[in-house]
C-alpha cells in the first residue's frame, strides 16, 4: 500500500490529550476533505520521526497517544517549527511543503491550521502562513452578513400586518434605516476590533496594505511589532473607505437590482412602446431623470452587473491560488486586506474592556485611552500565532 509521507503537526500551546487524538484519529479514517495522515512531533530529534521506508508504507502517529509526552514546541514561533522541518535530513519521511498548527485559537474550533513553506527566508513563510485567511471564513463572513438584511425585513414585514399604523413607513423605508444603523455599527466595529460586525464572529480584522513590493515586511514585522501593528491600523481615512464598500456599495446594489427587476419585465411586457427611444416634448425635469435612469437600467446596468460579478469570481480565485492579498477588487481599490486576529489582538481588547483601575484626582480630567490606542500598544510577544 503506497502513502503519502506524513505531515508535521505540532503544538505551540498546551492542548489537551483528548484533543490532540480527535485530530489525530480524524485524520486517516477519511473524515476530513482530505485522508491524511498526521506525525505529532513529541522530541525534536530527528531519529524518532518516521524514516524513509522503500516499499513508502510509512504511517503518522497514531491515536492514542502518551498523555506524558509533551510538545517540543510549546512557547516557540513558526519560525522554529520551519527552522526544524527544513533541517530535516534525507532519511526523514516528512512532507517538506506543509505543516500543520495547533494553537489557542484552533483548539477552540477544533481545525488544524495549515502553513506552507515556499521560500528560502523562514520569516516569510512565517507571516505568509500567520496572514493567509482561509477563503472558506470568508464566504461563510459574506454568507452571514448577506442573511442579516433579509432576515430583518422579514421580521418586520411580519410585525407590520400587526401594526401597519406605526411599522408601513419604516417597511418601505426598511433599505434606507438598515444603511445608517448598518453605517453606525461597522463604524463602531472597525474602530474598537479594526473589523466589521460579522468578520469579528470569525477572528477576522482589517488593515492597511504596506506601499512597497509585496507588501509585506516580515523582518519588521519581527523586530518590530508594535510599530508595524501601529503603522497597519486603519485610520480614519481608511475607516470611512471601508464603510463605503461594507454599507454603501451594498446599499446602491440593492437599489439598483430591486430597480432592474421592476422596468426590465415592464419593458418585455409592455413592447416597444414603452421602450420608446425619444421623450416626449416639454418633458420635466424629473420625467427626464426617470427616462435617462430607466435607459440607464435596461442597456448598461447589465454589463455593469456582469463585470461587477466577475472582478469578484476573479480575485476569489487569485486570492485561493495566493496570486493577491485582496479578496475582492474593492479592497484593493482602497489599500486594505483581511487578515486573522492575532494573540494580541485578542489580548489588546480585553486590556481595553477591562475597568480601569481608581486614577489619581489629578488624572481625573484626562481622556480616557481608545480602544485603538490599546491595540496600537499590544503585547509583541504575543503576536506569533493568529489562527
């Protein structure tokens, strides 16, 4: 029987006996996308990993596993883990290209993160794997904040037949109020967790995109992590561009089609008359808005509609094959991408929820710090895992 060489798993924070068996038995049992097997590195001497076997029969570890074997790696970076697995010698029957991650945050959802080694400079690797975002987080993000709106209508088309006295006028207005709550929500979002209101339920957050080649500086990164944590922050600028593509885009997108439904089939029902290419003499000035909106709907909202659903299929599938940082061409137009929440994310906004502790009367007047200042001033040290 032919294998595939296992994959390094390793443990950067303490994990439970239970849960490292439930990966390890999920593994080859054919219960994930893909049966594979798992080698949880309990020593960093080479010897005790699985060597090159001629007739490539060669297993992973098996569940169970000795609850007194602890990881080597507990408390280390990425960086030590691609240190490690790029050292190995010849004999050693190890995949080269992939390694998996438990940590904190993936012990909770109970997956493995996956980091890819593809160049020479294993701080590269490192922040590629830290800042990749799983595109499958994504489209369950858009998936949940596109049921939100409907959802909403829906309860209050229902409380309307109860009480259309009060709840007709805020119905047929239902597009406009969801855009200024949706519009104060996320701006409150992005500014205390830097993501927005459905993203924060996935550990997802934004941040600007670094000007130079590639954009990514994973040295600095390295040696300085709260100054480019500092420098990534979304500023105010960057916050209002973000609102416009997260509450006004959606917004005009649904006006539009809602719009495109209503004059398109009037247009096949009604013939030829009413696709009338002239207006009639001494229109108004609204009847002539209406007639410039309405030959705006039927012979060039299409293409714009269509080019608008490919640029997103396009860069979905570049962001899946890692040929872009930007998962739709609306961030990239504004400098921001998407990324994991890290450690100190997490750590930044507890500190800041946290009740200041009793201050000097002589402090008493000054301003209390933002959120964004605490998250601008985080733990460095905590900042190497983000999964």
């Amino acid at each position: 029987m032919f294998t595939w060489p296992p994959f390094v798993l390793v443990a950067l924070t303490g994990q439970s006996t239970q849960t490292l068996n439930s990966v390890l038995q999920k593994a080859p049992d054919g219960s994930t996308v893909n049966s594979w097997w798992w080698y949880l590195v309990a020593t960093l001497d080479y010897r005790a990993a699985p060597q090159r076997d001629p007739e490539y029969k060669t297993l992973g570890t098996q569940a169970p596993i000795d609850p007194s074997s602890p990881s080597p790696f507990v408390g280390k970076s990425l960086e030590d883990v691609a240190q490690w697995l790029r050292g190995k010698p010849q004999s050693v029957y190890l995949d080269a290209r992939f390694f998996g991650v438990l940590d904190k945050q993936t012990a909770k959802s109970g997956k493995v993160a996956v980091c890819r080694l593809n160049d020479p400079k294993v701080e590269e690797e490192a922040a590629w794997c830290i800042s990749k975002t799983a595109e499958e987080k994504l489209l369950s993000e858009q998936q949940l904040s596109g049921l939100i709106p409907p959802s909403l209508r829906y309860l209050l088309a229902v409380a309307t037949h109860r009480r259309p006295r009060y709840l007709l006028r805020v119905l047929n207005s239902f597009d406009e109020i969801y855009a200024l709550l949706m519009l104060a929500v996320e701006r409150h979002y992005l500014r205390t967790y830097g993501g927005g209101f459905t993203e924060n339920f996935y550990g997802l957050k934004r941040e600007r995109v670094l000007r130079i080649k590639g954009g990514e500086a994973p040295r600095a990164s390295k040696g300085a992590p709260t100054l480019m944590r500092e420098t990534l922050r979304l500023k105010e600028t960057d916050i209002w561009n973000n609102l416009a593509i997260m509450v006004a885009l959606p917004y005009f997108k649904r006006k539009l089609d809602e719009n495109y439904d209503i004059h398109v089939p009037q247009a096949s029902i009604l013939g030829p008359q009413y696709n009338r290419n002239t207006l009639v003499p001494n229109a108004t000035i609204r009847e002539r808005l209406i007639y410039y909106y309405t030959w705006f709907l039927r012979n060039i909202y299409p293409s714009i509609n269509a080019a608008y659903y490919f640029s997103l299929l396009a860069f979905h599938l570049a962001y899946l094959f890692d040929n872009t940082k930007y998962f739709s061409p609306f961030l990239w137009l504004i400098g921001t991408r998407i990324r994991r929440m890290g450690e100190a994310d997490y750590r930044a906004i507890a500190l800041a929820e946290q009740t200041p502790p009793n201050l000097p009367s002589r402090s008493a007047s000054r301003p209390r710090p933002s959120t964004s200042d605490y998250i601008g001033h985080a733990d460095p040290e905590a900042s190497t895992l983000g999964f």
